[in-house]
C-alpha cells in the first residue's frame, strides 16, 4: 500500500465518524495529521484529496442544530440568496462561537455582498480559532486584491500556501502581486 493510500486508509474512517473521540472542529486532532500530509504530498489528486478531508472536518458539528443551520445557509448561499445566508450566519455565530468555519462561511457572504470590512473582520476571528485555514487565508488576498491593496493580498496569499502549498490560484497571485508589491516599495 502507497504512503498516500495509507494516510486516507487512517484518517477516512474518522472523517466519517467510525472513530471514537474524535473532536468535530478546527481543533480535532485529524487536522494535524492531515495538514502534515498535505505538505508531503506532490500529486495534484492526492492534494486535493487531502483538502477535501480538511474542509469536511471543518464542516463537521456533533450539533444537530448547527448542522442544520450550515446547510441551511450554504443551501442559501448556492441560491444567491446572500440576506438570508447571512441571517442564518448571524445565528451560526452566536450559537457557535468557537466554530471557525461558521466566520468563515459568513466573510465569505459578507464578500459576495461587496461588505469587504465586515468580511475581513470574519475572517480575522476565523484565523484566531483556525489559523491555517487556507480557504480564509486565500479569501483575505481575495479580499485585499478588491481593495487594490497589494501588499496585504500578497501577505494573505503567501499565508495560505504555506497552510497548503497546492493552492494554484494563490500560487498564480502571489507572483503576480510579488512585482506589483516590488514596483511599488521602489
């Protein structure tokens, strides 16, 4: 069995929950092992692999209550329907505090809705509990880039692909960024 093989045959059964005491949030112990791996793997599947089993442990609540109200909102958020995501959002928040994919989701309604410093300050508390949240990370250059503020998007953007080296989109930014960023200090 290939090193990749063995790293999804340890982790999947936790993902789905054939595990006991395994936390569901950014602070469940399945999250260090997968980051490590992400940062060892070299093929482009198996990356995203790897990612996909990180955002399904963020996703994950043992709260049947916040269980429905993320899909509730990210339901409404596939339907453009921004007002109502962030409502159901607002209430993610203050039921779950401590959940950093519930800021995550609402700065990324906040953005979609053109609210750019509301969503920076969602992602800002989404880093304090999930500081490797890349999804967060490459949101904020996102975000920067909009406010034509270079220098921060190029930061964002060199945080997340240290979270997760795959990241094309980021990759491609931040050499982009790099000669703005150095034209503009000269």
């Amino acid at each position: 069995m290939t090193y990749f093989l063995r790293v999804v045959a340890l982790v999947l059964p936790m993902t789905f929950g054939w595990a006991v005491g395994v936390r569901a949030d950014q602070n469940d112990p399945r999250l260090d092992y997968l980051f490590v791996h992400l940062q060892d793997v070299d093929k482009s599947q198996q990356a995203r692999l790897i990612e996909q089993l990180i955002w399904g442990v963020w996703l994950e609540s043992e709260s049947p209550t916040l269980k429905l109200l993320m899909g509730r909102a990210v339901h409404a958020m596939g339907e453009n329907k921004f007002d109502a995501a962030l409502e159901i959002l607002h209430s993610v928040v203050v039921v779950a505090p401590d959940y950093a994919e519930g800021w995550n989701k609402r700065a990324t309604v906040y953005f979609l809705m053109g609210r750019y410093e509301e969503s920076i300050a969602d992602v800002e508390r989404t880093l304090s509990l999930e500081p490797r949240h890349f999804g967060a990370l490459s949101g904020l250059g996102l975000i920067y880039s909009h406010l034509e503020d270079n220098a921060s998007a190029l930061d964002a953007y060199e945080r997340a692909l240290k979270a997760n080296p795959h990241l094309d989109q980021a990759k491609t930014e931040v050499k982009r960024l790099r000669s703005k960023v150095k034209g503009e200090r000269i």
